[in-house]
C-alpha cells in the first residue's frame, strides 16, 4: 500500500487550506476533530457514498488540515492544529469560531457513538 501524502508545514498554502475548509461537509470533519480530538473515518456515520468521504479526507490532508495514520483497517484523523497555528496564526480558530454544527439534513451526517 502507498503511503499518505501529507504536506511539509512549510508547503501549506492558504489557498488549499480555504479551499478544504469551504466545503461543509469538510468543516464539519474539522469542527469533530477540533471538539473531540482523533477520530476515525468510521466516526461520522453518513448517507453519502463511502468513497466521497474518503475524498473529502483526502483534500483536507493533502491540504495540510488533518494528518492520517493506519490502524489496522482504520484511518485515524488528527487535526494538524498546530501546523496551521505556525502558517496561518488565528486562522483556525477564527474558522473553528464562526462553525456551526450543521444541521443533519443539510449534509446527512450523523453522529455515531
């Protein structure tokens, strides 16, 4: 298997990270990791197909927002908060800040326990 792609904190740009974080689907994703800390894929039960989430992971990593690691058969999610504290100060929090959790319906995702 190939490894995950994750940028260098200096090879971060705003322009990838605005881009991940515009989705909603994404800033959800950003809004669990930031509030309960690692997750894995499977975290967010949703009614959209398996393999858009995993696009939707794969930009926010490929855009230096979340770091992945392989667990057995998981992906483990972290957000790289510090990483973007160090490129982007305040950026982050003012996102994470403004977030609302989104309404169920608009993007179908619910929380699994």
């Amino acid at each position: 298997m190939r490894p995950l792609y994750h940028p260098d904190c200096k090879d971060i740009t705003l322009a990838g990270v605005l881009y991940a974080l515009g989705d909603p689907v994404r800033l959800e994703i950003i809004r669990r990791l930031a509030t309960e800390g690692e997750l894995c894929c499977n975290a967010l039960d949703c009614a959209i197909a398996k393999s858009t989430m995993s696009n939707h992971f794969k930009i926010l990593r490929e855009a230096g927002v979340i770091y992945s690691r392989k667990e057995g058969t998981q992906h483990i999610n972290t957000l790289r908060r510090h990483d973007l504290e160090t490129r982007f100060p305040g950026l982050l929090n003012t996102v994470l800040h403004s977030a609302q959790p989104i309404e169920e319906e608009k993007v179908q995702l619910r929380i699994v326990d």
